[in-house]
C-alpha cells in the first residue's frame, strides 16, 4: 500500500490509480429522470454489522434503529427530475457522485476533501433538505467500515486515514464523529508507542482533548479520555527526561484529574436532570389518570342507577298483573 505524504489511499484490492484517471472516470452518469446522482448519495449506507469495531466508537455510533430510519427517510427523499435542474444542480449530482466513488475507492487525499467542501459551499446543497445530513449519516457508517478494512495495517497507515475521515467530519460539521475519530488516534499511539517512541502521546496533548471535549459538550467523551490521559502519563516515565518536564507533565495531570472531577459532574447533573424529568412525567401520568376515574366513576354510576330503574319499572308491571 503506498501512501504519499499528502496522500492516504486504502485499497482492499492493491489497484493503483492516478488522480487524473480516477477524476476522468469515477463520474456516474446523471440521466436518471429523479436524479439517481443525488439519490445514491443520500442512501449509500451500507451494512457493517460484522466489522469489529472500538468500544467508544459503537457505543456513540452503532445505533441501527437510527440507521434504519435514515435509510428510510433517505428512500422517501425525492429530487427534481434532472431535465427539470439547473445546470448548477446537475453539476452539484456529478459532484456527489464523484464524491461517493472517491470514498468508495478510499481515495483519502485533498481532492476528496475539495469535492467535499464545494459541495456543501453550494447554494443547491443547502436548498436540498436532507443532503447535509445524509453525508454525516454516510461518512458515519463509512467510517466503522474502514476501520475495519484497515485493522491489519500498519498503524501509520491507520493514523492517515482516521486523520482524513477526522478533516472529512470538521468540514461536514459533525463534532461528535471528530471528537471520537480523534480519541481513537490517541489510542491507537498510546498503544504502538512502545515500539514507536515517536507515536507517544504527550501530556499536553491529552489536555487539549479534554478540554475540547468539555468545551463541546461532550462530557462523556472528556472522561473517557481523562481516565486514559491518567493511566497513560502514569506509565510513561523517562528516565532521561528534565526536571522540567517532569513537573510540567504533574501539573498537567492534576489539571486532567480536576477536568475529570467536572466531566463527572456534568454527567451526574445530566442524569439526575433526566430523572428528575422522568418523575415530573410520571406525575403527570397519574394525574391524568386520576382526572380520568372520577369520569369512569360517574359513567358507571349513572349505568347502574339507569339499571336499577329498569328493574323497578318491571317489578310494578309485574305486580300490577298479579293484581289484575
């Protein structure tokens, strides 16, 4: 596998492809009458529920229920027929299409990203409901694909195309995705680090995760990685290293163990605040409930009563035979 050094390219069948022959050739035709181009795009999601994967990375992503209703909604997504499109419109189908092929191909270089960023700068991608998110929705479930497609290379080639996927996620603007990518490049050096020196995870490093984590919302993730960043700068010692360095790394560390002290927090709050909303709504149940039995009540009041009637009526008309 031959990987350049502003190029990451993953083929599972060793082909070998220039730039210029892949741009010339990967475009799909756009003479389907529903525009098939931006239909593919929209619904290119493919099965991986075989693929290994990280722990974090299925926990935040393997949600096949939402999948499926992705996959749905994208089947329900119906585009102007293209004889109806503007030549800008049909130009921004050949530029899905392309971009589809490209990722297909694990084509991961700067001419992937450029066809990312012109298609979501265009004016049609954001009159086309549903194309933003499809993208995120796809590169998602590409993403659990080539991870496991690259599980046996080596792990520079693994850190370039989780580096790709990482800058394909911040252009799309899906935080969480880049968030959990990045984690999982910090794993993957934390654990080749004992036979690459080079791949070692700085203290500092950890901490401007964490914080980046925090600043986003995504506290999970943050206490994840403080736990990690723990583990890891306990572990790691020098024995050549500087007083300075030393010091500097324990004051980072307490800093990454009060970070974590706050991710905690925020988790707790979040959960008590969901289970302070559960209580309110199973307030509001028996309360309804309550509001509903004295109507059943009357109801069934008013029957017997009603009942009782009828009955009394018949027993003076059978009296009154008797006595007649």
């Amino acid at each position: 596998m031959a990987v350049g050094p502003a190029t990451a390219k993953h083929r599972p069948n060793n082909k070998s492809y220039t730039d210029k022959e892949k741009a010339r050739t990967s475009v799909a035709p756009v003479d389907s009458q529903r525009g098939q181009a931006i239909n593919d795009c929209i619904d290119f999601i493919n099965s991986s529920s075989s693929l290994p994967r990280s722990n974090l990375l299925c926990c935040l992503l393997d949600n096949r229920s939402l999948v499926r209703a992705n996959i749905e909604a994208a089947q329900n997504f119906q585009p102007p027929a293209l004889s109806q499109m503007s030549n800008s419109s049909a130009s921004l189908a050949q530029q899905i299409s392309l971009f589809r092929t490209r990722i297909q191909n694990r084509s991961f270089d700067d001419v992937t990203l450029r066809i990312l960023e012109s298609i979501l700068a265009s004016d049609d991608a954001r009159s086309l409901n549903g194309v933003e998110s499809a993208l995120k929705q796809t590169m998602r479930d590409e993403s659990l694909l080539v991870l496991g497609e690259i599980a046996m290379e080596a792990v520079e080639i693994k850190l370039l195309c989780v580096d790709f996927l990482v800058r394909v996620f911040a252009i799309i603007g899906d935080v969480e995705s880049c968030l959990v990518l990045r984690y999982e490049a910090l794993v993957m050096r934390e654990e080749k680090a004992t036979s690459h020196p080079g791949l070692q995870v700085s203290s500092k490093e950890w901490l401007n995760f964490v914080e980046s984590s925090l600043e986003n919302g995504f506290h999970s993730i943050a206490h994840h990685a403080c736990e990690k960043a723990i583990i890891s700068c306990g572990t790691n010692h020098v024995s050549h290293a500087k007083m300075d360095d030393i010091l500097h790394d324990g004051h980072v560390v307490k800093k990454i163990r009060r970070l974590k002290d706050v991710a905690q927090l925020a988790i707790s709050s979040q959960s008590v605040e969901a289970q302070a909303q559960a209580h309110l709504k199973q307030k509001e149940d028996e309360k309804s409930t309550l509001q509903v039995a004295p109507t059943l009540e009357a109801k069934s009041t008013g029957s017997s009563q009603f009942r009782t009637g009828i009955l009394k009526h018949n027993l003076r008309k059978f009296h009154a035979y008797r006595c007649s």
